[in-house]
C-alpha cells in the first residue's frame, strides 16, 4: 500500500539487448505534469495525493545508433 504523503517509484522495465528506448509517462491518458520527476524508465511521485490514484503508463519507443 501507498500512504498520502509518501514517495513512489515506478519503473519500466524492458528485457531486451538495446539500452536506446526513450520513455514518456502518462497519467491516465494525459502526460504526466511537473508534479511528477521522470528519469528515463522512472516516474517519480512525491507527496502522493489522492488524485494520484489513477493508471500510469509509459509509452516506449527505441531510437537505433
């Protein structure tokens, strides 16, 4: 369980033997807003609300080198 007030981590992990996928969070069907910190496969959520009970989804896509 998560607690109002707390620090969440959600990461997106991809099994696969390319490191370029650039990821974009989305909360429910919008982009996640400057409430939130991404860092690559990671979408960071401190001072959780209740309105922070929602899906989040990230959206992948590889760039080749």
């Amino acid at each position: 369980p998560v607690f109002t007030g707390e620090t969440v981590n959600l990461k997106c992990v991809i099994e696969s033997d390319h490191s370029n996928w650039r990821y974009e969070w989305y909360k429910g069907s919008n982009k996640v807003s400057d409430h939130y910190t991404v860092n690559g496969d990671t979408l960071t959520i401190r001072g959780v609300k209740k309105s922070d009970e929602v899906e989040y989804l990230p959206d992948m896509e590889f760039w080749p080198l």
